[in-house]
C-alpha cells in the first residue's frame, strides 16, 4: 500500500523527488519509482551479503532462506532451459528477485509498487523478448523461422499455424508485462479499499481487519508466484530460442 489518498488508484501516482530534464525535452527525473528499484536492488545485494558472508555446514535462518532461494531458481533453470540454462542462471536470478522484492516492497505503508506500472513491466519484458529473438538468430540463423512452423508440419497447414505462431510470438512482452500489472494493481486497490474501511469504522473495523489480514498474506503469495510466473516463461522462452521447441 502507498502513501494515504483520496483514491485507491492515488497509490500508484508518479511523484518527482529530483526534477532533471534535459534541454532535448528528455525528462530523467529521480522519482518515487526510481527511489524504490534503487532500494530494491540495494536490498537485495545487502541481504545476500549477510546471508552468505559466513556460510556455515549449519546453515544460519538467513543462510537457509538464502539457499532455498537459489535452489527455487536453479531447480527453475535447469528444468525449463536444459543443459545450457547454467550460464543463464545469474540473469533469471536477478530478474525474480528484482520482481520479488519490488512487488513485497508495495506491501509496506508508504512504499511504491514500481511493478504496478506496464512501463517498468513491459521493459522488462521487451528487454528479454529483444534478447531472446536476437540469441534464437544469432544461434540458428534463418532456421530460427523453424519457431513458427514446427518440424513435421504438413505444408498445406502453413498459411494456418505461421500467423497463430508469429502472433502469439509477437504478444509475448504484452502478456508477460500485462499479467504482472494486472495482478499488483488488483490485489493494491483491493487492499487500500478495505483499510479504508477499517479506518472509517472505528471499533467495527474489526471484520474488515481481520479480512485485510488475510488479503495481505494472500498478496504475499501472489507477489511470489508472479516473479515465479515471469522468471518461469523467461526461462521458457529461452528454451524455445535455443532449441526451437
């Protein structure tokens, strides 16, 4: 949840902290957004530091936590990408623990959700769907149009299946920014509705506390399973690059 506002959707404003705009009418102002990807990242390279600054045969809670982790996205890594995912696995790390703690992060009173914006969302996904096309070329070359005419197709089925394949290729940043933004905006609204009603009943509150108790542990397993969801098709996506389905 966001800073208080009159509306729900108040918490997913943009708000300049430092104002920088270039003569070129290139705005690169320090905003509530940036503020809390820099802080994400930080929390992510500082909590890891610690956690593993004194590994141990007998792992610390932090040390523990660390490694489940780690072994979530190996385990991730090697079954959706194969033999190959190793030298990836450092990216799809990155990536689900930069989506993870942003979206917890907007749990916090005060926070910002910066994944509840399809511009964070959709460069992230158009970065890896740029990255994912240029390897699938770089490596098959033309074989790479194989993707959208699977191996044993009969030619008469072509005109069909290489538009459905090239458009369901083509709509992959769309659907992977979409769902992460759809279901922080959702679940942030609904919580920001039902404090204010907290709020305004007083001692009555008590239900709709109770209720938002329960919503919040909800959102805590849907900020998870969403930074699992993008890492997994990334992963997925990887696959279909290097050995064409």
């Amino acid at each position: 949840m966001a800073s208080e506002g009159h509306s729900p959707l108040d918490q997913f404003r943009i708000e300049e902290i430092i104002s920088l705009e270039l003569p070129n009418g290139v705005d690169l102002s320090f905003t509530n957004s940036s503020l809390w990807m820099t802080l994400s990242v930080m929390s992510i390279c500082v909590s890891f530091f610690f956690a593993t600054r004194r590994r141990a045969l007998v792992p610390s809670y932090a040390q523990l936590i660390a490694e489940s982790i780690y072994k979530v996205v190996a385990d991730m890594v090697r079954d959706n990408i194969g033999k190959e995912g190793k030298r990836f696995f450092p990216f799809i790390f990155s990536l689900f623990m930069f989506i993870l703690v942003g979206n917890v992060a907007g749990l916090l009173p005060g926070s910002f959700t910066f994944t509840s914006h399809l511009a964070v969302n959709f460069f992230l996904a158009g970065s890896i769907f740029l990255a994912v096309t240029l390897l699938g070329i770089a490596r098959h070359g033309q074989g790479f149009l194989r993707l959208f005419l699977p191996h044993g197709t009969p030619w008469f089925l072509a005109p069909l299946l290489v538009p459905i394949e090239l458009l369901s290729y083509v709509s992959r940043p769309v659907s992977l920014s979409v769902r992460l933004f759809a279901n922080m905006v959702v679940g942030h609204v609904l919580l920001k509705v039902i404090a204010g009603f907290v709020v305004s009943l007083g001692l009555l509150g008590i239900v709709p506390f109770v209720g938002l108790l329960a919503i919040t542990a909800l959102e805590l397993l849907v900020a998870f399973i969403q930074a699992y969801v993008f890492a997994i098709l990334t992963c997925i996506y990887l696959h279909d690059a290097l050995y064409l389905h």
